[in-house]
C-alpha cells in the first residue's frame, strides 16, 4: 500500500478528525464464538487459547471462523513463552566454545515468534490499525456488484444484463 499507514478510527475519535475524513462506516462485526481448539496445541497455547479467547468473545471479536488463524496466533504466542522462559533462564548471550559472546538462538526463536504474534493479531483485525480498513460482511450484500457505481456514472456504458 502506497503511503502512511492509516491511523486507527478509535485513535481518529479520541485525538480528534484532523484531516475532516470521514470515518470508516464498514468496521467489521464479528459473528461472536470460540471456536473448539485444534488438537495440537500444547499447554501453553491450549491455556493462552481459553483465556485469551475468553476475552474476545467478551468483546466480541472471534468467530467460530477464525479457528485457523487464531491456532496460528497460540501456537506463535506459545513459542514466544517458551522462548523467553529459556532466555530469561540461560540468558540472551551465549559464550560458545571458543570463548566468544553471541546473541542466544533462544533470543532469535522469541523475536522470530513475536513477529509471527503480532502478525497473527493483525491478520485477525486485532490491532487497532487492522480494524480501521476492515469492512464488515454484512456491508457486502449491499455492495455486491462493483460495477454498478461505475455503471451509472459512465457515459455510453449501458447497464450490464444480469
């Protein structure tokens, strides 16, 4: 996407409409559920998975739907714990045999599984900036043919049969 990332509506309502655009009208509505978890999820993400999904549903934000890419967010957010215990335990730099200094594969897998967190979340519409250019689904059906728009407003095109 060309340009500045949009800022978020929430934050656009709380800090004031500087720039007078409108807001974002198709902010989407989620069908509220939790899904049943996937059984390859270890105990830390089986854990993260009713605790954390506990509190969408609460605000409602997930829907039985999302059940694929919200095991992806649990398995990444229990790789980071798990990673971070380590790096908390053994520390983030390593002495290797030769006696030199070097930053812990511990270290790298926690980075590597936070960006895979913080990706997930905003694939899920969790981020607040994520949100802002969602549409709901239910805006849709009104909009179902692109072209209509276009249709009416160009001259010489006649309206295409359906």
């Amino acid at each position: 996407m060309p340009g500045r990332r949009p800022k978020a509506t929430i934050d656009r309502k709380l800090g004031g409409n500087a720039g007078k655009r409108p807001f974002n009208k198709r902010e989407p509505v989620v069908r509220v559920g939790l899904p049943d978890p996937p059984e390859f999820l270890d105990a830390d993400a089986k854990d993260h998975w009713y605790t954390f999904g506990a509190e969408l549903v609460k605000e409602q934000r997930i829907g039985v739907v999302y059940g694929p890419i919200f095991a992806t967010y649990c398995v990444a957010w229990s790789r980071w714990v798990q990673a971070e215990r380590r790096v908390r335990s053994d520390g983030a730099v390593q002495v290797t045999p030769n006696g030199f200094e070097q930053k812990s594969a511990w270290l790298s897998i926690a980075d590597r599984a936070w960006s895979q967190v913080v990706k997930a979340l905003a694939e899920m519409g969790l981020t607040p900036t994520a949100q802002s250019r969602a549409v709901r689904v239910d805006d849709v059906a009104e909009d179902a043919d692109p072209f209509a728009e276009f249709d009416r407003t160009s001259p010489g095109v006649s309206a295409r049969a359906h």
